[in-house]
C-alpha cells in the first residue's frame, strides 16, 4: 500500500460533493471530498460517518442542533442521524464511512 496524503489528494479534486475513495480499512471505507455549499439533509441508516476537516471550516446541521468544524477537527455522525453539511466557503474534508 503506497503513502496517501488525504490533504493533496483533497486539494486535487475538481468537482464538489464529489467523494473520492482512497482506501479501504476492514468494513470502512476512506474518503476525501472537496465541498462548497449545502449538501441537503440525509442520512446513513447502516454506518456511522466521521468526518475529518483538512482544510477549511464545515458546519453540520443536525435536528437538536449544529457542530461547528475547523481544520483538524473530527466529528462521527452516528448511524441513522439526519444530518445536513453545510461549508459556506470550500473546504476538504477526509470521511470514512
């Protein structure tokens, strides 16, 4: 398995909303996404999501509440929580889902 920098292969993205898979960790996989604007809500009714921030600041909405996320910053979306990620400005992010 070669070395990845998910903070290079983040900025090399070209599209938004746009996850690239860059690896797999046993039932995981690893992602990076570049991402600009509201996504929409949803959720994942099988797996958890973390999200890792590369780059950038990312706000996530969640029915009680919101999170707030800068660059270094993680937070698991549990399985099965309606959640909606928001970045106002671009910003990378690492997922493994």
């Amino acid at each position: 398995m070669p070395v990845l920098s998910p903070k290079r292969l983040a900025e090399a993205l070209s599209e938004y909303w746009s996850p690239r898979v860059i690896g797999e960790l046993d039932d995981n996989y690893l992602k990076v996404a570049k991402i600009e604007g509201v996504f929409g809500w949803h959720a994942h009714p099988d797996e958890d999501e973390l999200f890792l921030i590369l780059k950038g600041h990312l706000r996530i909405e969640l029915e009680d509440g919101a999170v707030e996320l800068d660059e270094g910053d993680i937070y698991i979306v549990p399985k099965g929580v309606r959640h909606n990620p928001i970045a106002e400005t671009e910003c990378h992010v690492m997922l493994i889902e």
